[in-house]
C-alpha cells in the first residue's frame, strides 16, 4: 500500500494531466498535422512512469486513451479500445524506473566504443528473429512480400547507426539500455495491440500503417497475424524513438525538479543536483 | 483573526439568508441556498438521467458492440444509440461524429474485401484483386461495430458536461486526486492545443517548413515538441505548491456542493446494463449466444 500510495504524491497527481495533455495533442499533432506514420502518443505515458513507478504509468496511458475518446472537445476516432496497450507501455516504463534504466552514465574510451557496438547488434538480433518468425516467411502460413523485408533490414540498419552513433556522440552507455528499453516496449506492444485490433476493427486503425496490413494480408497472413506483422512493424520503431525523446527530455530538465519524483533519486544516481 | 475572516465572508457567499433565486421545482436543494449556477441541473429526458448513468450506458455498449461477434451486437447497439440520440435530441450533432469513422471504415471495407485471408466466395473482380462473400460479411459487421462504437461515444459526450461526470464520481467517493486528474487533463489539452498551434507559428515565422516532404516535415517535430514539452513540464513545480498551499493532500474529504439527482431506479438499470452486456459478452464468446 505504501508502495502504491508513494507513486501518487502530490506533484505526481500534477505531472499526470500534463502528460496525458502531452501524448494527446502531440499524437494528434504528429499523426494528423505533420502526417507521419508514426504515433509518438506515449512520451507523457513513458515520462510518469520512468518518474513516478509502474501503477501511475499504467493509469496515465490508460487515461490518455480514455480521454482521447471520449472528451467531448478532442473526441478520437478508434484510440479508446487502445488503452489497454497504453497501460501496459506505462507499466513497462515504470519497471524501467525501478531498474533506473535512464539513468545518465557517462563512459569514454573502448567502454564507449564497445556499448555503441552492442547498441547496434541488440537493434540487429531484436530484428531477426522477428523477420524469421515462420508466421511470416513459410509461404504455406504466410509470407512477408519482399520489399516489406527489405524495408525492414534497411530500416533496422538505420536504427543501429543511429543508436550507436547517439551512444557514442553523448558519451553515454545509457543510449543502450534506452535503445533496449524502446524496443521491449515496442515488441510488446505490438502483442497487446495485434487482438485488439483484429477483434474490434477487423486488424485496420485507419492510418497510414493500413498500408502494410494489406500488403501482408496479400501475402497471404491472416487477420491476425497481419495486424502482428504490421505493429512488429511500427512498435518497435516508434517507441524507440519515443524512448530515446523521453531520455532527452529527461536529460534536459534540472536535476532539482526531477530529485522530487518518487523515482528521482534512482534516475539520478550521483548526478550532482 | 484574518483565518475566521475569510471563514465568514465565504459561508456569507455560500449560505447567504435569502436563498439565490430558487426557480420553482428546485425544492430540496434551495434549501441549502446555493446560487442558480451551482445547482444547475441538466434537463432533458436523457440528460436529467445522472451521469455515470449515461456511462455505464457508453461503456456497455461499446463491450456489447465490440464483444458479441456476428450481426446482433453491432446491430443491437446502433438501434439502441440511435433511439437514445433522437429521445435526447442530439441526433443532428451526430453527423460530425459518423464523418469522423470514415477513414477506418473505407479502409475496412476495402482491406476486408479485397483481402480477406482464405477466403474463396468471389462476388467481383477489380484488376488482380477479388471481392469476397466472407470478406464482405466481415467488413460489413467490423463497419457495424465502429459505427455502433463512435455513436455510443458521441451520444456520452455530447449529452453529459465533464463537469457534472466528475462532481459525481467525487460524490460517489473517488476522491480528489482522479477527479483532478481527469479535469486538469482535459481542461490542459486546450490550452497545449493552442500552444501548439502558436509553437508551430512562431518556428514558420523564423523559416521553419512544415509543409512538403517527410523528411522536412520530420525536420519540424523537434522544434515542436521541445518547447512543448519543456513548457509544460515548467509549470508543473507551480502547481505542485499552488495545490499544496491549498490543503490538498489534507486527509479529510473535500465537501462537494453539486450533487446531482440519483434514484434506485437509476441504480438499477445501472447494475441490470453493466452485468446484462458482460454476461451476452461472456455468452457470446463461450458460443452460447442464441443469435446469429
């Protein structure tokens, strides 16, 4: 009890509204006014729940959604029955503040060198055992059209450059477990999502990302394993992303303001206050 | 002493000696002499009905829409949405909520179709790509669904005030802190909306393009997001101590002088909607639902 009641001080009951605010009007910024196939609806989620521990993250992506729906001003088309994902992504994140996963760690030197090459082979491994998942590549079950597995490598060698490159320019090893963290997150959120989708909106959302589902569903993958191919797709990918902006963020507030947080002192560690 | 000041100028506002205007029928709470605007209580045959009511309604149907497979749940929801919509007279605000589905409802017609797996029943061709039966069953009820869906949404939203919604649920016992969060959070999403909206100004103003390609367009996020973000989070220290100063987290409960009219009848349709949709859920899903 003492353990729920510490992730909902006071300033935590302040951070959870600004959050939900967040996902929503930069989700719905990213996805209807910039138009990216990306969602980037889940910052404030992870943000509480690095912040503030597992319950208080799950309540604010699970109240995002809520409220996305059924506010009478914003009023979302289809995100609703998706709260279930957004409450485990922020129940994820708050285990990744327990285990002080965004902790800042500088390093120089071969450590460095050496995490930034981990970063990238982690980003490569997590990859293939999603492209040889034989849901996807036995054509008697089903079968990614070929040029979704080459986006798909050529999208994963980005990704690594990218992480080893973010490692390696901040001289920080935390790049890695960001990059480790996102992808987690990113894979099981594609699980969560995948039968909502197929059983409440026949494995479509009505974006962009629908394009991939049809493709797959011409490769011969069923409804439901289209919807998995496509968030194996996106998840992975968009939380990383998302991971990566909460760490920056993170990084760019004062060690005073985020001392306060009942996870503070663990995201800080030694960092001088 | 400045504290019992200010302890009788406001019990003078509140409980003045003549009651504020008590308009006819307002019987039980004039007595306590709260303004007009505090005691405002929705009419309206739907509307009067007390707002978690109307939740329990929302939330039933969309369990019901979603849950039961086949043709009787999306349908039964529709017809039951749509009824509730013309006995509170919102049907006509409804249009905006049925435009809003279109795009995920062309992209299950055609995705479900055209590419509905295993399926062999034919109906048409267009170039490479097949229209099947059982493709089109599919999308027709996952179409059902979303609209029944989006109606029972719309019905919820534009029959109940957010305000009425929350002064319920705290006087129903769950406490200030989810009240805070629910109204805060909704009452920031405006305000953010138009920082954004200035945000993105202010960076076209200085040169920044967010129009034309993905990647300029991409290029654009970080000059959103950041001053966005960092904004927001700023106020939050302020906030903490404006709430603090004003007890809080004190360990009482806060008197709530809105309540809204509830009965047993009320209770239970409430209990009678709720189980009812969970028990055709779980009926439907055991395959013991006696409709198609």
């Amino acid at each position: 009890m003492a353990w729920l009641s510490r992730q909902f001080s006071t300033r935590v009951i302040v951070l959870i509204p600004i959050a939900i605010a967040i996902n929503i009007v930069l989700g719905y910024t990213v996805q209807t006014i910039l138009k990216l196939p990306i969602y980037l609806d889940s910052i404030g989620t992870i943000l509480v729940g690095v912040l503030a521990g597992p319950i208080a993250g799950a309540l604010t992506g699970i109240l995002s959604n809520l409220i996305w729906q059924y506010a009478p001003v914003i009023g979302g088309g289809t995100i609703g029955p998706f709260a279930i994902t957004a409450g485990v992504i922020g129940f994820l994140a708050g285990i990744w503040g327990q285990l002080a996963v965004y902790r800042s760690r500088p390093a120089s030197g071969t450590q460095l060198i050496l995490a930034a090459i981990a970063a990238a082979v982690i980003v490569v491994v997590v990859v293939i055992p999603i492209l040889n998942n034989p849901a996807y590549t036995d054509p008697n079950i089903g079968g990614y059209p070929s040029w979704v597995y080459t986006a798909a490598i050529v999208i994963a060698a980005i990704v690594a450059v990218i992480v080893a490159g973010f490692i390696y320019i901040r001289r920080d090893l935390a790049g890695l477990w960001v990059a480790v963290a996102g992808v987690v997150t990113g894979i099981v959120a594609a699980f969560v999502s995948a039968p909502i989708s197929a059983i409440a909106f026949g494995g479509v959302t009505g974006s962009g990302t629908d394009l991939l589902v049809a493709a797959l569903r011409q490769g011969g993958s069923d409804v439901m394993s289209a919807s998995l191919g496509q968030g194996l797709f996106s998840d992975p990918i968009d939380k990383t992303i998302t991971s990566f902006v909460v760490f920056i963020v993170l990084g760019g507030l004062s060690g005073r303001l985020l001392a306060r947080f009942p996870l503070g002192e663990r995201l800080l560690g030694n960092r001088a206050v | 002493m400045p504290a019992s000041r200010w302890a009788n100028a406001s019990s003078g506002t509140v409980r003045s000696e003549k009651p504020a205007d008590p308009s006819p029928g307002d019987s039980g709470r004039a007595a306590r002499g709260l303004p007009a605007y505090v005691l405002r209580v929705p009419t309206g045959t739907y509307r009067a009905l007390n707002p978690l009511t109307k939740f329990v309604i929302a939330l039933s149907s969309a369990l019901v829409a979603f849950g039961v497979r086949g043709w009787t749940g999306p349908l039964s929801v529709l017809v039951v949405t749509a009824a509730i919509a013309l006995i509170a007279g919102v049907s006509r605000s409804l249009r905006r909520f049925v435009l809003a589905t279109i795009p995920i409802v062309a992209s299950i017609l055609l995705v479900n179709a055209f590419l509905y797996p295993g399926a062999t029943d034919v109906l048409f061709r267009v170039g490479p790509l097949a229209a099947t039966g059982t493709g089109g069953t599919v999308a027709l009820q996952a179409t059902l669904r979303v609209l029944a869906f989006a109606l029972s949404v719309a019905v919820f939203s534009l029959t109940t005030a957010t305000d009425d919604f929350l002064a319920d649920l705290e006087c129903r016992g769950t406490g200030r802190r989810l009240t805070f969060v629910v109204g805060s959070a909704i009452r920031t999403i405006p305000a953010m909306g138009s920082r954004a909206v200035e945000i993105v100004e202010a960076q076209r103003a200085r040169g920044l393009d967010t129009e034309g390609s993905i990647r300029r367009r991409l290029r654009g996020i970080v000059p959103l997001a950041g001053p966005m973000v960092f904004g927001s989070l700023a106020e939050v220290e302020e906030r903490t101590v404006a709430l603090e100063a004003r007890a809080f987290s004190a360990p009482v409960r806060r008197t709530v002088m809105r309540t809204l009219p509830d009965g047993s009848g009320q209770r239970a349709m409430r209990w009678l909607v709720g189980l009812g949709s969970i028990a055709a859920v779980v009926a439907s899903i055991a395959g013991r639902f006696p409709l198609p």
